[in-house]
C-alpha cells in the first residue's frame, strides 16, 4: 500500500513542478480586477508664488574690500 501512495506523490509532485516551471515559462494573465478606464487629469501646471527678486548692483571697480588700510 505505501508504494502506491509513494508512486501517486511522486507523480503528483513531479506534474506540480512541471506545471510550475511552465507557468513561470509561459505566464497566464488572468484578469482578477476588471479594468477600467483612468481618469486624466488635466495637465495643470501650478506655480509657486514667490516675493519679487531685488537684483542688487555690484561695483566691482570699487570694492568694499578696496581699502586695506581698515584691516592693519
């Protein structure tokens, strides 16, 4: 009796790795959720509001750092 048992496992478990590795092969896409169409949104571009930017001038003919005088 426990070699039909062990025969019948043994079929079993060689037809599951089989199954397996021909699933992995060939994959079967089953569609579990049915789809629906996505909502676009409209392309919106939002734009962060900012204080307005001072541009300072330079003088880099006269520096501030000109006079070394201050640093003695």
């Amino acid at each position: 009796m426990y070699p039909l048992y062990f025969g019948i496992c043994l079929l079993f478990s060689v037809g599951m790795l089989v199954g397996l590795v021909l699933l992995a092969i060939f994959p079967i896409n089953l569609p579990v959720v049915v789809k629906t169409a996505k909502q676009t949104r409209p392309l919106v571009q939002h734009r962060k509001a900012r204080s307005p930017t001072h541009h300072t001038t330079i003088n880099y003919w006269d520096p501030p750092w000109a006079d070394d005088d201050d640093d003695l």
